[in-house]
C-alpha cells in the first residue's frame, strides 16, 4: 500500500465513498447529497491542507485530510 497526495484525478474515485460517509451523517456535518463539484473543495482543499490517498493495488482504498486545528468546538 502507497500513501501519496491525492491527485485532482483522485477526486472522482474519493467521492463515491466521501459522500456516502458524509450522507450517514454520522461523522460531518454537512448536508446530504453534496455533488461531486459542491463537495470537491471541502475535501480536496488547498495548502496549508494537505488531502492523501492510500493506494493499494492499483485502487484508492481510502484517503485523509489534515491541516491547522480550528478554532472553537471545530478542532
């Protein structure tokens, strides 16, 4: 398994999953049905964050975000 910057290729294979986990609600809390064009920039966001991949065999198999903490209830 590779873990590598997630590429703007990337975004249309991360989606699929990134939306079904941010539908259940349980985890963010964004609306339901973000599209892939309204959703893109809340993950694949610019310096100073930083979005990867893992990637095994050939498939993105998961991916992560990380960045500065937020302020207030959102760190």
């Amino acid at each position: 398994m590779e873990i590598r910057t997630a590429r703007d290729e990337d975004w249309p294979l991360i989606h699929p999953f990134y939306a079904r986990i941010v539908d259940e609600g349980r985890t963010y809390t964004l609306p339901e049905g973000l599209g892939m064009e309204e959703a893109r920039p809340l993950w694949m966001e610019a310096p100073p964050w930083r979005t990867v991949v893992a990637v095994d065999g050939g498939r993105i198999a998961g991916t992560a975000k990380m960045g500065p903490s937020l302020p207030g209830r959102g760190a």
